[in-house]
C-alpha cells in the first residue's frame, strides 16, 4: 500500500513521546490521501500501526490542512496557558474565549469549555499536564520553530 506514499518516517515507533520505544504507531507517511473521506483533498498524513497480522495498516489519517489547524489550536493553546496562571481559575468564567483565529474567511474560536461541568479541576490538570509534558513539547516546538523560520526564507 505504497502508492502515492511521497515521503515517509519509519522507525516512528522510536520517537512517539512517552510511548517510545513501545508505541504502536510505527511510521508517519505524507501523500495522496488513501481514504475515502478524504479523496477531496490533495494531501494527506497517515499514522501507521501494526495489525494483528504483523503488517501496516492505516490508524489515522488527516489532510494536511487539519493537522495546520491542530497546530495554530495547539500553539495557541501554549500561549495562553503560559500566562493563565495569572487569573485565580486559569480563566475568565466571563470572558472564556482565548482568541478568534482568522482562517479561510472564517473564525477558529480557541475558548474555554465552559460546558464542562468540571472545568475547575480539568483546566488544573490539564495546566500542570502540560508542565508535566514540556520536556517533549519544548524540544519538538524549537525544531518546528527553527522549520518555520527556514521557510520564511523561501
């Protein structure tokens, strides 16, 4: 099930966060989509796993236009929470929206679930996960940021 694959990163299962070395993804592939959902779009990422039968098989696969959007909600999302220690609840229960990013002639609303009937003690945990987790998403962030840099030279 390689064609259309363009570039690939095996050995995924090596790097997968606190997951290496025993992860079940086991390589990251960029191409034409292979599914249908997705047939629309130009490109694809595909996240691979090992089936029961020992070979690759498609896990996940996003059009590369969502993992951007992952990417803007997840940067943003870092931002705010670098800062939310200043408001007593990590937020403003009267003012839960983070920011309105502008994409494709429409609004991304990064917001506060205010529906979650336990976002007290959610927004706590989640705040000291990501603290928890700035060994991984430091250096995976200054590589994207040094990426992002060398393509604003193009």
């Amino acid at each position: 099930m390689n064609e259309r694959i363009v570039l690939t990163a095996e050995g995924y299962d090596r790097v997968d966060g606190r997951n290496a070395y025993c992860s079940a993804l086991k390589k990251l592939t960029l191409g034409a989509p292979h599914w249908e959902e997705n047939k629309s779009m130009q490109i694809a990422a595909q996240l691979w796993k090992e089936n029961k039968d020992g070979e690759l098989e498609i896990s996940i696969e996003l059009p590369i236009h969502q993992i951007f959007d992952l990417m803007i909600f997840l940067s943003r999302t870092l931002l705010y929470f670098k800062e939310a220690y200043r408001s007593p609840l990590l937020y403003d229960p009267e003012k839960p929206t983070v920011e309105r990013i502008g994409v494709q002639g429409g609004v991304l609303p990064v917001e506060i679930c205010t529906d979650n009937p336990d976002i007290q003690k959610d927004i706590q945990a989640f705040s000291q996960s990501l603290s928890d987790l700035g060994e991984l998403t430091g250096e995976r962030l200054r590589t994207l940021t040094r990426i992002l840099e060398e393509l604003e030279l193009y």
